[in-house]
C-alpha cells in the first residue's frame, strides 16, 4: 500500500478509534474497530502485523479467562460449580470480549503504522519538533550501526586473544562487559562529532526549512469526513445511553437490537474502504509529445 | 516546570484510581488516564523543545536512547529481563532528570517499532521515563552510590515499572472491576517483576561502574564555563 495521506490524518483516525474503543464495553463498538482495522491491514496486505496482534492478545485473553473462572462468580447463567465456585457464561463472555478489545486496540496502533509515511512523518515534524526529530532520527541512524560496531569490536578483542566462545560464563561476561563499555564510550565519542558537525552546520540556530511540504488532499478530506461520521454516529449513541453495556448486570441488552448500531457498523467499513481508496496509488498519465 | 509535571501526573494518577471506587467510571478511567499520559509526554517534549538543550547534548539522548532500545531487542528472548531501567536509571544518575526520563521515554518507544507498538507503549515511556526522572533526582547533587545501593534501587524500580503496568492492564481489562482481582493481578506477575529486579541488579552489579565512570566523563565534557575576559588579569 503506498501512503499517499497527510500525516496528521493517521494521527486523528488513531486518536478517534482509541476514544471509541475506551470509551465503552459495548461488542458492537470492538467489533466495529476489529473491522476497520483489519480491513485496512489486509488492504495493505500486513499479514505479519495481523499475526503478530494475535500473538499479543491471545496469552492475556488466557489470563483473563483463567482469572475470571477462578475468581469471578458474577452473572446470572450459572454454566457449572465446581468446589463450590460458580462459573456463568457473563464472566466467560467477558473475558474473551476483553481479549478481542485488547487485539483492536493493537490492531488500530499498527493500522496507524501503516498509514504513516516515515520520509513525510520527518518532514512535518522537523519544522514543527526539530529536535525532537533530530533525536529521533539519530536512533534510528544509530540502532544499525551499534550492531556493527558491536561485531567489528568483538572481532579486534577476539584477534586481541579475548575468548567469546567455549570459556565459563564468567569468563564469558567479562569479555563482553569490556566490549559493550568500549562500544558505549565510542558510540558517546561519536555523538560528540555528531553534535559538533550539527552545531556547525547552523542546526536549531534558525526555523529550519521544510523539504517536503506536504498539503493535505481530498484523499485526507474523505478519510476525516467518514471519521467524523462515524464519531457522530457514536456520539449520539453515547448520549442516548445505547452504547452503556455491563453483561454482568444485564445492562446494554435490550439495546442490542438498535438499529443504528448496523448505521455505525456500515460506517465502519465505509471508513475502512474510504482509507483504502485514498491510499490506491495515483494513476500515473504519461503526456505523448509528437514531434512536428 | 519538571516538578510541575511529576506532581500533576502523580496526582491525576492516583486521582483516577480512586475513581475506581465507582466501577461504571472505569472506562471514563481508561480513557482519561491515556489523555493524561500523552499529555505529560506531549508536555515533556514540547518542554524538550524549549529547554536550551543544544545539538551537543541532543547527540548523547539520542546515542544513549539508541544504546537502551538495542539492549532491549537484544535481550528480548529472555523474559522479562529488560535492561532498559538499568541504563535508564544509571543515565538519569549520571546526566540528571530531564535527560534520564527523555532516554526513558524515547528508548521505549524506538525499541517498541521493532518489538511492536500497542496500547501499552504510552504506559512503559511514562514509566521508564519516571524512572529516569527519579534517579536523576537521586543524584542530583553529585552523588554516586555504590554498586549495591544502585542495585537494589534498580530492583526498586523494576517493581515500580511492574506496577504502572499492571495498574493499566487491571483497569484497562478487567471486567468487574473488584479490589481483589486488583490485587490478584500484582499477585500473578510477581514472578515476572521479580526476573526483572533480578536482571536490573545483576546489570548493575555487573556494569555499574564502568558506565558510571564513562556516563559521567562525558556529562563533565557537556559543562561549559564562560571565563569573564573583562576582567583585570592580575598575577599573569
């Protein structure tokens, strides 16, 4: 999926989900962030991301389905009793309704991910945060060079005679408390040249100027008027009291069957299409000169 | 304006946990609280952005953030082992709060892009920050502790971590909300703090010193001293 969005859309969809999510306990509101977001994912074909979200949420929702059996007798279907604790479906419910909120949550953070383009991202911010940016953007310069520092170290010390492999781990810790305390104090030497050059390079002396400046478009416009849809949706579900909802008391039920809850669904997924067609890649016109 | 911040996050921390006392508030609970969090992290950063911090210095946070989130990914295989409140805690002895927490928080974050970020990576900037503010705190004035004190500090923190992060998932996801499954949740990771401590103070057995000394040489490089040339040279 190429990112063609402004990179404050993802940042107000990312917002607006998590303050539909939180909001409230109600199934149609996660149902509702599972589908945007995974839909936008699977658009983008993030297969690893939807796998790696599982692999996060499914050992809490064993907590807490372990937790809730053991220790919550709350509810009113009594499912078993077993040593004299009572088991209902509400805590079982409850439970696995968690797990899935804790997935959309993950989900929604990855889908925001995916929808920032990191070249755009430093951009904008470098004229807003530069240096915050700047921080920013030495890590991530620095996290491949460490690796490689580190290697290369470890080499020298082992031509050196410094043995890595087959010694005591005691042995074994001290040769490489020596390579990470040389690798720590000439990482720090090189962040000296690195502010140095910066300083002489006039950085922060000035408003810095923006390479990229990126405007936003109607691909933004239609993505943030389907979100602002759907929150209105919402709102007034809020304020109607549809979208409380507390299995254990019963609380929210009778509501289930409210129709506008299909309205926000469909806008779900409309919001969800809507940031699939602003992502499709701008058709690319070619302009046939002829020469006379 | 840093004491501003700590006191405000603190108060509307507990502020909010005593809300739970009335569990419809719970969600409104999840919800403020992550307003409350970004907005201490915004504030920081927009603090950051003010603060005369210089390239020089944005150079070291940056390098010793990178350091942090690399010891991380590093030592992801192990559970729960996180290197990140040792170096977070020793850069804030060493550098002072404000750089201590900006490590904290920006090591969390960057390492989170590699071992995936969620709905828990507000919470672990906050607290690794916190962490790093404390120490820097603790040596404000100088002082170095010895290897042992450090360590048992860091096993101190490594439970505080443990703690913020349990507050979270317990409010966040559990559904109802009783003083007993509170207390249930800190009971069942208990064995994961305590891996935790157990790492922090053996790094900080192992490594303390050494970084220690490296940390501070080059926090004594930072400091700058204008020499008044107006003034009469006498004695030369």
């Amino acid at each position: 999926m190429k990112i063609q969005l402004h990179i404050l859309t993802p940042v107000f969809l990312l917002v607006s989900s998590l303050f539909l999510l939180f909001s409230t306990d109600h199934p149609f509101v996660i149902c509702g962030s599972i589908l945007l977001a995974v839909t936008v994912l699977a658009g983008g074909k993030k297969w690893k991301q939807l796998k790696q979200g599982l692999w996060f949420a499914l050992p809490m929702t064993f907590f807490m389905l372990l937790f809730n059996l053991v220790f919550v007798s709350s509810g009113v279907t009594e499912l078993a009793v077993v040593f004299g604790k009572r088991i209902t479906l509400e805590s079982i419910l409850y439970a696995f309704l968690m797990g899935v909120k804790l997935l959309a949550a993950t989900y929604l953070f990855f889908m925001a991910g995916s929808l920032t383009n990191g070249d755009k991202a430093v951009s904008y911010c470098g004229s807003k945060l530069p240096k915050s940016t700047l921080t920013f953007l030495l890590i991530f310069r620095l996290i491949p060079h460490f690796r490689e520092s580190f290697f290369h170290l470890k080499d020298v010390y082992a031509t050196r005679g410094v043995e890595f492999e087959n010694v005591p781990l005691r042995e074994k810790i001290k040769s490489y408390r020596a390579v990470l305390a040389v690798l720590l104090e000439q990482s720090l030497e090189s962040s000296f040249e690195i502010g140095e050059a910066a300083y002489t390079r006039g950085f922060l002396s000035t408003k810095r100027s923006v390479y990229e400046r990126s405007r936003p478009t109607w691909r933004d416009g239609l993505v943030l008027t389907a979100d602002a849809l759907l929150l209105a949706v919402y709102i007034l579900l809020l304020v109607n009291g549809s979208a409380s909802f507390n299995l254990y008391f019963g609380e929210g039920l009778e509501r289930l069957s409210n129709p506008a809850w299909i309205l926000f669904l469909l806008l779900c997924a409309t919001l969800a299409g809507c940031i699939l067609i602003a992502n499709r890649k701008q058709r690319e016109t070619t302009e046939v000169t002829w020469d006379t | 304006m840093k004491r501003v911040i700590i006191t405000a996050a603190a108060v509307a921390l507990v502020g909010s946990l005593m809300l739970l006392a009335v569990s419809e508030w719970q969600n409104a609970f999840t919800l403020v609280s992550l307003v409350v969090l970004a907005g201490v992290l915004a504030l920081s950063f927009l603090y950051f952005e003010a603060s005369i911090i210089g390239t020089k210095q944005i150079a070291l946070i940056a390098t010793l953030s990178a350091f942090t989130a690399v010891s991380r990914i590093v030592f992801a295989p192990i559970p729960n082992v996180q290197p990140v409140t040792f170096l977070t805690a020793l850069c804030g002895l060493a550098l002072g709060p404000f750089p201590g927490f900006l490590v904290g928080c920006t090591s969390a974050f960057v390492s989170n892009i590699f071992l995936g970020q969620g709905p828990w990576t507000p919470w672990q900037m906050f607290s690794w920050g916190l962490i790093g503010l404390f120490c820097g705190l603790w040596g404000k004035n100088g002082k170095k502790p010895s290897p042992v004190a450090f360590g048992l500090a860091c096993v101190g923190f490594s439970f505080l971590f443990g703690w913020i992060m349990n507050l979270w998932q317990a409010v966040a996801y559990l559904r109802p909300f009783t003083w007993l499954g509170f207390l249930l949740t800190y009971v069942t990771s208990l064995l994961f703090d305590l891996m935790h401590a157990a790492g922090s103070f053996l790094l900080a057995i192992l490594f303390y010193e050494k970084f220690y000394k490296i940390l501070h040489r080059y926090k004594r490089r930072m400091d700058v001293t204008y020499i008044d040339t107006s003034l009469p040279k006498e004695g030369l």
